[in-house]
C-alpha cells in the first residue's frame, strides 16, 4: 500500500476523513476490540497529558513537553508494534510510552526531574528520550544493525520532529539504514514547527517523505491526524522490516495543537485561526466519528473511557508524588561500572557537607 | 613475539573477537584495508563483514550506530581514522555514550571501546596532529586511555574491550611503529585507572603519557649524566586518574613535572598540578612545573618541532627545577 502514494507526486494515505467517513480499499480491517483500544489509548494520551500541563502549572512538574494533537500518530504507531521490536523516542511520545506499555508513574517522575523514571522497566524495549535533536537516528540504525547480526525478526522504530531532519544525525542515520538494509521504520511526526521555526525553514523539499528516496528506501506521507492511516502505513513497513525488505521512512502530517514546552508562548508566531483550523482536525474526534458511524461509540461508553483515563492519571500521579526522591549514593553510583576513588571522596566530602547541615 | 604497537593492538582485537562474538569493529577502511594504519590488518577475512564493517564516511553514525548496537547486548569497537575527525561525533559520545549508565539507572550500559589514532609528532596533514585528550576527561562517565609501548597497547587494549565503561582509546601515531617490544602471544590485561612508575629516580617525578613517555625517559638519561635522578609515572588511564600513585611519587621526591603535548591552558596538567598541591603541598621543594604544548593550532610539518615538547624542552624543565 505505501507504494500507491507517491511523496513525490504529493500524494498523502488517508484512511479517515474528517467526518469520520473511511475510504473502503485502505480500511486496515482491524476487530472492533481492538478499535476500541486504540480510541481509549488515545484518551488516556490526552488525559495524562492534560494532567501533566496542570502539573507543571502548580509546581509539582518540570518543563514539559506535551503531546496534545499528536496522538493519532503515537498510539497508531504504537499499536502496530510488536512487543519485541524496539523503541527510539524523542521527547513528545507520550501516546507511544502508554501504549507501549510504560508505566506512566515512571514517566511522571521523570518530567517531574528525577532519572529514576527514565529507567525502562526490565523487558520493556525503549530506549531513554533522546533530548539532542536527532541523535537518536543513527542509535536506532545500529540497534537496527545489532538485530540483524544477531538474526532476529524484529523492527525498530524511532521518532522526530520536523525539525530534526535538518540535523546532520537525520542524514547520516538514514543513509546507513539504506547501506545496509536495517529494519528501521524512521517516523518523522511532522507538527509543522520547531518551537517556533515553521517546517518551511526546514527544507525546500516539497515534503519530508521523498527524502527516503534519496536513501534508496521507501518513504510515505501519511494523515498524521488519522489513526487509522498511521497504523496502516506503520503495520506495513514493521513488516517490511520484520521480513528483510529493509527500512522505510513515515511522514505523519500533523500539527502541535500546544506549545512546544511550558517554557514556550505559541501565541507569539501563529495565529489563532491557524490553531482552529486544525482543532477542527482533531484525531481524537475524528476517530470517534468513526467509531460512532460503526456503532462503537456513545455517550456511556464515553463516559466509561473518560472515567476509566481520570482513574489511570490519578492513580499515576499519586504513585510518582509518592517515589523517594534520589540518595547522594544514587546520583553517584551509575556514573561508572565501579566508583573511582575521586568520586568515592566527592560523594564522602557531600555526604559530610549535608550531615554539618543537620547539625 | 618482538612487535610493534599497531601490530600489538591487532592481535588484542583478533584474541578478544575470537573469544567473544559480540565485539564488533566498525568504520571508514577497517574491513578489506585493513585500517589506513593496519590496525585491523586480516580481521575482515577472518571475523568477515558482519562483525570488520566498512561503513559510510559518517562519525557521528559510526558512533551513534554503535550505541545502538549496545542497546542488544553487542561490544562494538568503532575506529575513528583520526582524533582530528571525532568532533563530528562529540554530540553522540558526550550526550549519550557517557550518560546512558547514569541516566537510565544501569539499565543500559555502553560497553564500546573508541579507538582512534592521536597526537604530533609524525609530520602530517593539517587536522592529524592535535592531542584534545583534555575534552573527554572533563566529560563524567568516560575512561580514557593512552598507551605508551606495545606491551601496554594490547594489554590496555584488552582491558578496555572487556571493561563495562565506555572507554576513549587514543593511540599515539608516533609510537605506532617506533618501537618493537617483547609482547606475549597469549591474552593479557593491564588494569585500566592504574598508573605505572615506568623509570624509578629519587630527585624529582615527570607524570607523562602517550609518546611523551620516551621523550621523558631521554631527558632522564641525560639528566642522569648531570647526577640528577628522575622518576617518571605513566598515567595510562587519564581519566578515571589514578591519582595516587604520582603524588606517592611526589612525596619521595618534593618535585613534579607534567608533560604533554597538548595546549597548557586546561589541559591536564593544571589537574595534575591542583592535585599534587592538595595531596602533597608540604612535600614540595618548587613549584609544579609543565612542559606542554603552546595554547596555540598546532603548526604545520615543517613548523611542528617548535611546538611538540621534545627531551630538549624536558631537560630544561628539569634544570629549572633542580635549581629552584
């Protein structure tokens, strides 16, 4: 299917319109279970997302990154990941790490500045957020490499922004990826900023997909505020890279309905009609016209998804709020296999410093 | 088996690829080539593409690639052709190689050995000569090591590929082949984070590494004609330092001299001066002198001997301190 749309000729998949119309041919037959699924993975984004906002705006949070307007592209590339590929993040992936199964406490506690929660669980495939822009490209090729040399039928899959197919990383991982035939599926959630550079400042290229081409891969621009596109784009090229065929790299066409941080005023270089013009995109919405044409979809059933993300949130926050916060031992201790005797007297000469306080 | 240091780092990557399949050697011309210096001379026909490959011109991918690969347990061993061409792969190495232990709580690890070629003194081209040893060392969570002779190479070498540390490997092109040494045939490891009191001497301590090491030592020999005994202790690992071993060294003989052969200012002699004045202060005769290069580019070939710290400049150090 992704061979049908051509970057070049600026043709984009679509699935979904936006009144929640699908186009028969491209429907990716997925079971009404997992339908359902995908919608409550999306509401859950939102809600923890929500709450991370509200968070940081009572002091009990960093500076955040939030995801709100992205979740069709992270919970439709997370839902057609298989347990044992891997993931490259960046930093705005919090629909990916739901889905994939994170626990949100642990991603709380780390926007709420403690490394414990970048910590992936034992088993869990994901890498830490990569914060540099783009670096996180060429990790992915190599873990991409590491699979194939230890033979084993698996994707890996990594994240970025528009603005990181400037950097240097974007070009050197994909050109790699190319050489060697990896089974890397590159998603770049093209959101139309980079803070506050618009994606035109980026590149002259009429789209991010057809810089695949010059890698010798395939690349596909996709709906990126329908779910139902991303998943179908992503379930085709896992499996390409699954089964040998080599890399692709996805386009999901998108917008950052927030911020870019906390830290960030949007309003200073966009317009608010802008901003409603996409609200009226809106993945999440969308979705749900979907569902409710299918019969998937009311008011109760509604209320239950709504119900059951508040209690999954609340119960996150309650759990992070609750983590002990970091021991001199711990911010020392993993900064080498074994602790030189410098830092062993750093840590004693804090560790003093800390008990003459008390005193 | 009398060998020299490339010869010796070869022999360290066949044992160590051999005894474990994980170790895989990445960069520009180290398959078929063998490495522009042979360093990876036959690895490719024994070990083939999948484990000696040839990869696009691209540090920071060489580096990041790497990364990746730990991520699935594998001990990559990217070469970087020369120290003059890491910067392109300074965001990778400071940004993740070093941090990944502390920022993911030992769930990853980065277990790659960076080998790269460094240092003046072989008449090269613009960009080959520098020694920037001192950024890696400011950097918390990387070892970095230089070798000074071939029995060191391979046993440091092989430390390194075994270490669980992120580990810097800077091999001194001037010492590549100018010296052949005694190396055992079979397997060996010289401790990392250990110095060694490579010439014993009970009048003052020069603290040195790479191919300053035998510049140290013929400045020592003609001071040793002028009755003045100098100690000298190869740091080896320069980062974890071991520290305790020059400033024993100090304490015997009140006199401390640091050479190197990159720029003074911040270089790592202000380190080992700072930590002899702390550890050693009332054992002191004189100041901590250093003999390093100028806080200048390093100059062109027919230009470079006025830069490069050679036995003449050592000698006067000496002197100085002597008559202090």
């Amino acid at each position: 299917m992704i061979e049908l749309f051509d970057p070049l000729k600026g043709e984009r998949l679509r699935v979904l319109d936006e009144t929640g119309g699908i186009a028969p041919g491209l429907d990716p037959g997925l079971a009404e279970a997992e339908l359902r699924t995908i919608y409550e993975r999306m509401v859950r984004t939102r809600a923890a997302d929500a709450k991370a906002l509200k968070l940081q705006r009572q002091g009990r949070l960093g500076t955040y990154a939030p995801s709100r307007g992205h979740e069709a592209c992270q919970v439709g590339l997370a839902s057609a990941m298989a347990g044992d590929d891997w993931f490259f993040p960046y930093f705005r992936d919090l629909g990916m790490y739901i889905t994939l199964g994170y626990p949100l406490a642990d991603y709380y506690h780390l926007w709420m500045g403690n490394e414990a929660g970048l910590r992936s669980p034992d088993g869990l495939n994901i890498f830490p957020i990569a914060i540099p822009v783009g670096s996180q490209i060429p990790q992915a090729v190599g873990a991409g490499l590491a699979a194939k040399y230890r033979k084993l039928r698996i994707a890996v899959v990594t994240t970025f922004g528009d603005g990181a197919t400037s950097e240097g990383d974007f070009h050197e991982g994909l050109n790699f990826a190319g050489v060697f035939r990896t089974p890397n599926v590159f998603v770049c959630l093209n959101n139309q900023f980079a803070i506050s550079v618009p994606r035109a400042r980026q590149t002259a290229a009429a789209t991010i997909a057809q810089k695949a081409v010059a890698y010798g891969f395939p690349g596909v621009q996709v709906d990126g505020n329908d779910v139902l596109a991303v998943y179908a784009a992503a379930r085709e090229a896992l499996g390409n890279a699954r089964d040998g065929r080599g890399p692709t790299l996805i386009e999901a066409y998108t917008y950052r309905m927030g911020d870019h941080t906390t830290s960030d005023d949007a309003a200073r270089y966009r317009s608010k009609e802008e901003v409603q013009e996409w609200e009226r995109r809106d993945p999440i919405l969308r979705f749900r016209l979907y569902l409710g044409k299918k019969g998937l979809w009311d008011e109760a059933y509604e209320k239950a998804v709504q119900d059951a993300a508040a209690e999954f949130v609340e119960k996150a926050v309650a759990e992070a709020e609750a983590r002990p916060t970091a021991t001199p031992e711990d911010i020392f201790a993993y900064t080498y296999a074994a602790m030189p005797p410098e830092l062993e007297a750093q840590l004693a000469d804090l560790k003093a410093f800390l008990e003459e306080g008390r005193r | 088996m009398i060998m020299t240091m490339i010869q010796a780092i070869n022999q360290a990557l066949a044992q160590e690829m051999e005894r474990d399949d994980r170790i895989i050697v990445l960069g520009q011309d180290v398959g078929r080539n063998g490495g522009v210096f042979r360093t990876t001379e036959g690895l490719f026909d024994r070990f083939g593409p999948e484990r000696v490959m040839d990869t696009p011109l691209a540090e920071s991918a060489i580096i990041g690639a790497s990364i990746g690969m730990t991520a699935l347990g594998l001990r990559p061993v990217p070469e970087i052709q020369f120290m003059g061409f890491i910067y392109p792969a300074f965001n990778q190495i400071v940004s993740h190689v070093a941090r990944l232990r502390n920022r993911t709580r030992g769930r990853f690890t980065v277990p790659l050995t960076i080998r790269t070629p460094y240092g003046a003194g072989v008449k090269a081209l613009e960009h080959h000569s520098e020694s920037t040893e001192a950024l890696f060392c400011q950097i918390p969570g990387l070892t970095v090591v230089v070798p000074s002779n071939p029995y060191d190479a391979k046993g440091l070498l092989t430390a390194s590929l075994r270490s669980d540390d992120p580990v810097i490997f800077l091999e001194p092109t001037k010492l590549y082949r100018a010296e052949k040494q005694e190396v055992p045939e079979e397997a060996y490891e010289v401790p990392l984070r250990r110095a060694a009191v490579v010439r014993e001497g009970k009048d003052l301590t020069i603290i040195a590494w790479g191919a300053m090491i035998p510049a140290a030592r013929q400045a020592a020999e003609a001071a040793q004609a002028e009755g003045v005994g100098a100690e000298i202790v190869d740091l080896r690992t320069l980062s974890p330092m071991d520290r305790e071993t020059f400033v024993a060294s100090v304490r015997k003989t009140g006199r401390a001299l640091v050479v190197h052969e990159a720029p003074k200012t911040c270089g790592l002699g202000a380190e080992i001066a700072a930590t002899i004045g702390e550890s050693a202060l009332l054992s002191l005769d004189a100041p901590v002198l250093r003999v390093t290069g100028q806080d200048i580019t390093v100059p062109l070939p027919k230009n470079e001997g006025l830069y490069y710290p050679g036995p003449e400049r050592i000698l006067r150090a000496i002197r100085r301190l002597m008559e202090y």
